[in-house]
C-alpha cells in the first residue's frame, strides 16, 4: 500500500466515502439533463480528492466513476447507467475502505 494512504485520518475516510455518496445524490436527482457545469465541477473536484487517499488505483476508478456520472446525466433512458454508477460506487467505497482499513491498521 502507497505510503500517502497512511497519513489520511478515519475523519478524511469518512469525508470521502461522504463525498462519493452525495455526488450520486445528486446525479440520480438530475438523471436524464445535459450535464452543468456544476456537474463536472463536482466531479473534478471529487476526482482530485480522492488522488491522494488512494493513489493511481482509486484514482483510475474515481474517473470511472465520474463517467459513469456523466452517462447517468446524458442518458434520455438512465436507468441501465444508474444501475452501472451503482455498481461503480459501491466498488469505489468498498476501495476506500478497505485502504482505511489497511491504514489504520498499519498506523496502529
């Protein structure tokens, strides 16, 4: 495991796993608009964040992510792409906590 997870604490974990949680909130409420710019905002933003928890794995799913987002905001039909971004958040949160896991059990 990259050294950089180990400095996150349990408060920034759950600040993560939070921030994943709240942008499919707002995706699935907006599902079927062209995406606004507070849309992509969001998402870059939630993509930078996780970098440096998780390194270029989670990284390279944080994008997934965000493009799984898109697809739900594009999507005239969104039910299949908000059945994928589901799939996609719970693979990213169950990433994000198990490098909490493996954080706070190597800081212990």
């Amino acid at each position: 495991m990259p050294a950089h997870t180990l400095h996150a604490s349990a408060d920034e974990w759950r600040q993560a796993i939070a921030a994943v949680d709240a942008a499919v909130d707002v995706v699935r409420r907006d599902a079927g608009t062209t995406p606004m710019p507070e849309h992509l905002d969001l998402l870059a933003r939630l993509v930078r964040s996780l970098r440096p928890l998780g390194g270029d794995d989670v990284a390279a799913l944080a994008h997934d992510f965000r493009d799984a987002c898109v697809r739900v905001l594009e999507s005239a039909e969104p039910a299949a792409p908000i059945a994928s971004l589901g799939l996609v958040q719970d693979h990213l949160r169950r990433m994000l906590l198990r490098r909490a896991q493996g954080g706070m059990r190597d800081a212990a």
